[in-house]
C-alpha cells in the first residue's frame, strides 16, 4: 500500500507537470512509496494512504476533486501535509482557506503543526528529506539512514570541491584577500 498520495489541481497544466516531477524524484526513494499522480484520469482522488499531499498552486482549491478529497480528509484522521510550490507566486494561506469549511479544522492543526514544505525542483533531495521528515511512515529508521548517509555524502563532495579550488589557488599562484601567507 502506498504511503502517501498527491492532491493537484488537474485541469492546470503546469500543476501536474510539477506534481509529476516531484513524483518521479521521490519514486527512487527505498522505504516510501507514493500514488502515480495521473492527470488525465478524471475520477476524483481516493483517500487511503495515511498521508495525504496537497500541491499548493494557483487556484487549487476552486478544483471539485480537490475539494471533495479535503472534505473526506476532514471526516478521516490523515495525515495532511501541503507541498508549496513556491516559485508559482500563490500564497499559501489564501490558497488553503478557499477550502471547504468542513476542512478548515484540520486545514488550521496542519498549519499550526509545521506541517507545510516549500519544494523547489531546484533542490530535490534536500526538499524530499523535508517531506519524508513530516509524513508518517511504517519503517523511519530505514529512511532516516539514507537520509544521515546522503547528508554525509554531501559534506564529504564539499570538501573534496573545497580541496581542489584550494591546490588550483596554490598551484595558480593566486593570493586571496586575508591570506596571511606572504
């Protein structure tokens, strides 16, 4: 069973390009599975992962799906988390309020839970550890491995990058502006 499914606005184009990117970048990940987004299927979106994404865009509230999925998420205890997509200019509260008011409680505890990621394509990993930090999952300690392991991995590919630009300065002769070296 899957761990998590995306609400999208369908009917915008960009939405479910970005849902779908979002999507494939996390599908690699071992120890959390999501719903396949599909937006050409027409039928409304099925509440059975114990987390539930809303995909925060230009009017994604004004989407019949996507509100008669929130006012199922308000009678279910899921939980509910908003991916922003912050590069479309949508303010997130107005977006999230436009929702049925049978959502608004739930809508409140997840915002005042923390439970809202600002996602960018530009920094997929660091966005998806995000992500996966705030959903609820079966098995944790296998991602919080992966997530300690690619944290490491990036520290090491700083130094190493780090390194190099430091031997190249030497090797160039070139003096930076507090070198004390004389």
């Amino acid at each position: 069973m899957d761990d998590a499914v995306f609400f999208f606005d369908k009917e915008s184009e960009a939405a479910s390009e970005y849902t779908i990117s979002i999507w494939k970048s996390l599908r690699a990940w071992m120890g959390a599975s999501f719903r396949e987004p599909q937006p050409t299927e027409r039928a409304g979106f099925e509440v059975k992962p114990a987390n539930v994404i809303v995909v925060v865009t230009p009017k994604v509230m004004e989407n019949a799906q996507v509100r008669e999925a929130m006012e199922t998420i308000a009678t279910q205890k899921k939980n509910l988390l908003f991916l922003h997509h912050i590069r479309s200019g949508c303010n997130l509260q107005e977006e999230v309020m436009k929702a049925p008011e049978d959502a608004h409680k739930i809508i409140e505890k997840a915002l005042k839970d923390d439970r809202v990621v600002i996602y960018t394509e530009d920094l997929p990993e660091e966005c998806n550890d995000i992500l996966i930090q705030k959903m609820n999952l079966k098995d944790p300690e296998q991602l919080a491995a992966a997530y300690n392991k690619r944290v490491s991995d990036r520290k090491i590919s700083i130094m190493k990058n780090s390194a190099k630009v430091a031997k190249a300065r030497s090797m160039a002769g070139v003096k930076r502006k507090y070198d004390m070296a004389a």
